[in-house]
C-alpha cells in the first residue's frame, strides 16, 4: 500500500489545488508575454475532453462514467466553440440528445440504473476496507 491508498487524502482538494496551480502558471506565463491566454483557451476545451474520455476508460470507481460523458461532450462543445464550428449558445439540443441517449440505454440496459450504481458503489466500498 502506498501514500496515495490512503483514505485520509481529499481528492476533491487535490484536484482544486492541481488547478489553482495551472491558473497560476497561466496568469504567470502571460505577465512574462511568454505564452497569450487565448493559446490556453483552445487547449483547455482539449484538456476536458480527454479528461472525460479518461473517466469513461478508467472511472475512479463505479457510476462515474456517465460524469465522464457530460465532461467529455461539455469539452467538446466548448472546444467545436473556439474552432468557429458550432456557437456554444446554439449546442444546447447536443446535451438534450445525450440526456435522452442515457436514460434510453439505461431503459434497455445497455447502461446499469442508479439502484445498480448505488449497490456497485456499497460494494466497492466494502471491498475497500
């Protein structure tokens, strides 16, 4: 077991820390006219994406890739935004599709229901201890 096993780190605080981190490095690298924000505008899009791509391959534990879904198409959105693609105010239809899309699957049961989220996530936590 190591460090990082340990129940008493709060990721949610290592998250919020990684990402005060970044936003200082980009306000840095812009008051040394190294890098403009707006090169970070279209990088971050990309960055949410493959976030949520991850949590969909690798979900921190049971029920997260639905959040990896929602992230990974915000990305998206956000990112076809930057390219002049699609207007971000005009993509609300693509987040009314993947909601039908989910709860359909999980009707037919290609996608588990939130009571089989719930027992899986019981369960984890019990193998954990």
């Amino acid at each position: 077991m190591d460090e990082f096993d340990d129940s008493n780190i709060h990721t949610g605080h290592v998250v919020f820390g990684t990402v005060l981190i970044v936003l200082g490095s980009v306000f840095l690298l812009d008051r040394l006219h190294i890098v403009a924000p707006w090169v970070f505008a279209l990088w971050f899009p990309l960055f949410l994406v493959i976030f949520g791509l991850s949590r969909i391959v690798w979900p921190s534990r049971p029920g997260k890739q639905i959040a990896g879904v929602w992230i990974a198409l915000f990305g998206g959105v956000l990112l076809l935004d930057q390219l002049d693609i699609l207007k971000a105010r005009e993509s609300w239809p693509v987040f009314v599709i993947m909601a039908g899309l989910i709860m359909t699957f999980r009707a037919v049961g290609w996608l588990p229901s939130r009571q089989d989220v719930i027992n899986e996530r019981r369960h984890w936590r019990e193998a954990r201890r």
